[in-house]
C-alpha cells in the first residue's frame, strides 16, 4: 500500500485520535502544573460545595480541609499524567504499526486503556462525583461538566473506533 493509501485508513484514524488525546492530556498536565492555582480553586470549591444551594440535605458532603482539596488535585492530576503516558505509548504502537501491523493490537491495548483511563476520571470523577455528589452542577461559577462530558465523549468514540471490525487490524482480543 501506498504512503498516500496509508492516510485513509482506520489505522491512521486512530494513531492521529490517540496522539491528540495524548497531545491534550500532556497539555493538561503541563498547565495543572505551570498554574497550579487555577484548577487548584476548581477542586477546592467543588468539594467545598460552597457555591451550590446550600440544602443542609447534601452539604454534609463538603470537604473544605484545604489539604485534602491538595491531595485530591495532586491524584486528578497524577491520573492525567498516566494517562497521557499511556496514550503517548499507544500513538507510538499505532506509527511502528504501519511497518510491523502485528503492533495495532498492543496499540489498540494501549489506546483502549488510555481511554478507559480518561472515562473513569471524567464521568466518574467529574461527572459522578463532582457533579452528582458534590452537586458541582448546582454552581454558576464551578460548573466542569461541559469539558467533562467532551472529554467523555472523545474518549468512547476513541473506543469504539479502536474496537470497530477491521480487515487491516488484528482482531481485537476478547481477554
């Protein structure tokens, strides 16, 4: 197959989604870093669910130790820091999978641990727990459900094109 006939392929499709998912986490992680303060207050204020309704009958589920608010920012963005490294395997498994096509599998492995990865912080951590538990969507001011729920759906459509039925790629393992 041609250079050229190698752009349009699922393969090429899914080396391109997984380096940019990389390429976003890498950022992310970068910028929690370099401003850490910012999403610092993000974190701080969702878990001190003190710009929600203030209803006695969930705010029994602050937490406003600011240390603790450290720790859970520090973990977010340890799992971002995962999760970009490995998805930036994965991106380097699908380019070595052009040459070598035994590689798509451990790069669909990659990809889909990588996405997984991103699914359980989002709609877990932010969804579920910020949104839900914390009430985060009751907050004009630290509202993260929109970026949460985009990166959500980035991630699953990155899944499911990973698991599409392909002739150029290895079945995907059923383990």
């Amino acid at each position: 197959m041609t250079t050229l006939g190698k752009l349009g392929t699922l393969r090429t499709a899914l080396a391109v989604l997984t380096g940019i998912t990389a390429v976003y986490f890498t950022l992310v992680v970068v910028g929690n870093l370099t401003d850490f303060g910012t999403n610092w207050q993000f974190v701080r204020h969702v878990l001190a669910m003190d710009t929600t309704f203030g209803d006695p009958d969930v705010t029994w589920r602050r937490i406003t130790a600011p240390v603790l608010a450290v720790v859970a920012y520090a973990l977010i963005i340890a799992w971002e820091a995962a999760a970009a490294v490995v998805l930036t395997l994965a991106c380097v498994w699908w380019i070595r999978s052009f040459r070598q096509p035994a590689h798509g599998d451990l790069a669909r492995r990659f990809s889909t641990l990588g996405w997984t990865m991103s699914i359980l912080l989002f709609a877990g951590g932010f969804i579920v727990i910020g949104g839900e538990w914390f009430q985060m969507w009751q907050s004009k001011s630290w509202n993260g459900l929109q970026p949460a729920l985009q990166n959500f759906i980035i991630a699953a459509v990155g899944l499911i094109v990973a698991h599409l039925p392909s002739k150029e790629l290895p079945s995907a393992a059923t383990d």
